[in-house]
C-alpha cells in the first residue's frame, strides 16, 4: 500500500503569526510548550496522525537556499509541499531541496534513503527536474576521478548527451588535430597516454542565432614539466570543469528547446609529464597563426582554449561563452564561491549581473584592461601564455583569451572554481555548477524561451 506523503510546510518568520492563526489550540500551545523559535533553518515534525506535517522556517519564499537542507534532515519519504502555493515560490523551494538531494554515489552507495519531495503541478515539477539534472551533470562529471573521466571519457559523455538530445557528435584525435590545424591542443596534450582530442556537438535550426559554448577540457592539470606541488595537484581532477558546465549548459538549452543554433567545443586533453611533454621556452603556433612562447606549462589551458575559440570564432556566432579553471588568480580576487568573468559588451555584462541576483547564481565583472597586454609581450614570438608577474593573473589570461574573438563578435569568458570548498545547504562539497544557471537565464531572455 502506498503512504500518504507527508505534509511539509515552508513558512517565512514573518508569516509564522498568520500561519499559526489557522492552526488548532492545542497545536499552538505544543509549539508554544516546546519552546519553538520560528527562526530560518529551523524545522518541526508537528504532533498528531497521519499524514506527518513538517512546519521549517525559511528566510524567503523566493529563496531557492531556504529548503536545500532538509533533504539532508527529514526522515526519508515522499513530502507534499503544502505551503506556499505560489507557483514561483513552489519553483524556488523545489529547485533548493533537488539541489539539496544531490548524492555523488558512484564509488560508495549511501546507507540512507533520502526523501523525495512532490509537486502536484506538472510544469513546474519537470521545469525544476529538468534545471536539477542539468546541475547533476556538471556536478558528476566535476565529482569523477581522472582515472575514470579522461579525455575519451569526457567524449563518452558527450556523445551521450548528443544521442540523447538528437545533436550532432564528433570529435578529432590524436595526431589528427595536426591535420585538422588545432596544434596548440596537441601540443598540450600529447605527453599523455591518453590521446588528447577536440569533442563538437551541434544541434538546433540553420536559421535561428548561433550560439557556441567552449570548455575547458584538462581532464587533468600536473602542470606538465612546471610541475605543481602536492597540495596544488590535489583537486586537478576538476580541472575539465569548463568542459563539464558547456555540455550541463547545453543540456539545458536543448532541454528547454531554445530557438538557437547551438555549437559545443571541447578541447580535452590531459596536462602530464613525459619525453614528449612540451616544454618552457617552446613556441606553438595556434590555429588562428599567432605564435605562443611558453613561459610556464602549467598556463596550459590558455593554450587549448586558443585553439578552440578561433575555431569558433570562424563561423562568426552571435555570442561565444567559454567556461574554464583558467586561473588561481582569480580566486584571489573573488574567492572560491564567486567566479569571475569578462566581456567587452557592457550591456551583456549588465544582464548577466541582474539575472545572477535573480537566480542566485552569483557572479561578478572583472575589467579586460588593455594596459596589462604589454605583460604578454614575447622577445621571440607574438606573445606569451603566461606573464612575468602574477599581478592582475585572470585578467592577463582573459587579455590572452582575447586574442582569438574578433572584437565584433560577443564574448563571455568565465573564470570559475567549479568546486564547493565547504559545504552549504543545497551545495555539497566537491564539483559544482557555477554561472550556469545565471547564463541560461541571459541566454533565454535574449533568445526565446521554450517552444509550446
């Protein structure tokens, strides 16, 4: 026999006097013997028969946070929110307690069941699952150990997206991209065992805007002959966490079916030592024709992003966004819980600040300053990968990004941790999903939302 699911009743401190108003006297005076404080974060399993009631206190109804940690609290079993009814508000606190109930379980299966919360209105169920599991995607890829999440893994991964989604898959290999003039990947990539290789999707009508996605693929990060210390190598397996946020950022596109023509570029590679490692002091030629001298190998993603941005840039998009764990420098700047990024389009810039505060995906503007260009000036060749100072780092490397987007085409370079550090309601230790879901909302207010 099915249960009745339980009753949980998200109320702000505010409403708590109206709500305990409609409450019977002898619920009232429980609450009042038990010493309840109606203060956010807190939550009470109400007396009396089935089906159980669950009162939490939440800071705001519009806070998708408010509900993220109950799954984490509650006994397990199906939950019926009761309270708000407003479709928006359902929406935030659905999309919270899916967020909450992410489980990375691939190597250690969780001993508890975790509760399941019910939305009786369809749209808004679907609406919420389809944005969770966009996030859960990232999140895993991010979560899975280089051992089992290489670049032919990575392109695993997005084939079966493409196949599911109906898109377009291919991907060049090895000594291929040579032929196919993507040197600079295959310069950072071809010390691995692992055969480095660019991954494409495309999907979506010939006649709707082109919109193309490039992700940072370094499955992951020794810093090849510029080899990094132990604690520095320790989390490198998230360094493909660019890669991981374009296809959870496709996903949801294709999901939400968004009248664009949509273009995914992937350069995976991994950044190891060998007798074929590139070296300090090298000079790659890129795809675009301008020369690189590597001053330091761990610069490498820079490199592989080069390559994958001319490649986009020549079918000129209207928009071009690049996600990528470009720089540490960064995380000076901002922390590890606020990514950066940059655009020359002020307005773009404007709407991605707006639609981060509505969506609670934070996310802030650094400045693509000209001044600092001089700092990747090369004696030998047109530049550098890496200045001589690491002074203003993410802007330097957002300065050498630049170089490959044409200045007409509108570009959005993220500069993200892609990594939870501590652990929050709704946002576990470990991989995570940073300005994705500012970006799509940008991406659907400006081209269309979904098709009836």
């Amino acid at each position: 026999m099915t249960k009745t699911p339980r009753l949980l009743e998200c109320v702000t401190a505010t409403d708590y006097p109206n709500w305990l108003q409609k409450q019977p006297e002898n619920l009232c005076n429980w609450l009042t013997d038990a010493g309840f404080e109606p203060k956010p974060g807190r939550y009470f399993i109400l007396p009396g028969n089935e089906p159980l009631r669950v009162l939490a206190i939440v800071e705001d109804y519009a806070d998708i946070w408010g509900s993220a940690g109950l799954p984490d609290r509650l006994p397990a079993g199906d939950y019926r929110l009761e309270w708000p009814v407003e479709e928006g508000q359902v929406s935030a606190l659905a999309l919270g307690w899916a967020l909450g109930a992410y489980r990375f379980d691939r190597y250690r299966q969780s001993e508890c069941e975790t509760p399941s919360m019910l939305i009786g209105n369809v749209q808004v169920r679907d609406r919420v699952e389809r944005l969770a599991e966009a996030v859960y995607l990232v999140r895993d890829l991010i979560n899975t150990p280089a051992q089992d999440m290489g670049p032919a893994e990575l392109a695993h991964a997005a084939r079966e997206l493409a196949r599911d989604k109906g898109a377009e898959y291919k991907s060049i290999v090895g000594d291929d991209l040579l032929t196919a003039n993507y040197p600079s990947i295959h310069a950072v990539g071809r010390a691995s065992a692992r055969s480095p290789r660019l991954i494409e999707l495309r999907w979506g009508e010939t006649g709707h805007p082109a919109v193309t996605l490039v992700g940072k693929g370094v499955c992951f990060d020794s810093g090849g002959l510029d080899l990094k210390n132990a604690s520095g190598m320790r989390l490198m397996k998230k360094d493909m966490g660019g890669a991981a946020h374009v296809l959870g950022l496709a996903k949801r596109i294709m999901d939400e079916k968004l009248p664009v023509r949509l273009r995914v570029l992937i350069p995976a590679v991994e950044n190891v030592v060998s007798g074929d490692a590139f070296r300090p002091g090298d000079v790659i030629r890129t795809r675009k024709g301008i020369t690189v001298e590597v001053d330091n190998t761990d610069a490498e993603g820079r490199l592989v992003l080069a390559d994958a941005l001319a490649a986009a840039a020549e079918e000129s998009p209207q928009l071009i966004i690049d996600f990528a764990t470009l720089t540490g420098a960064a995380r000076v700047a901002l922390g590890t819980e606020l990514p950066a990024f940059f655009t020359h389009n002020d307005a773009l810039a404007e709407a991605l600040l707006e639609y981060a505060r509505k969506v609670q995906d934070p996310v802030w503007r650094l400045p693509l300053f000209e001044d600092y260009r001089h700092l990747l000036e090369s004696r030998i060749a047109d530049m550098v990968n890496s200045a001589s100072t690491g002074f203003g780092g993410a802007i330097t490397a957002a300065l050498f990004l630049d170089e490959f987007v044409p200045r007409e085409i509108d570009w959005i370079h993220l500069d993200i941790m892609a990594w939870n550090q501590r652990a929050r309601p709704g946002r576990p230790r470990g991989g995570e999903a940073m300005g994705l879901r500012a970006v799509y909302a940008v991406l659907e207010k400006k081209f269309g939302k979904r098709s009836a």
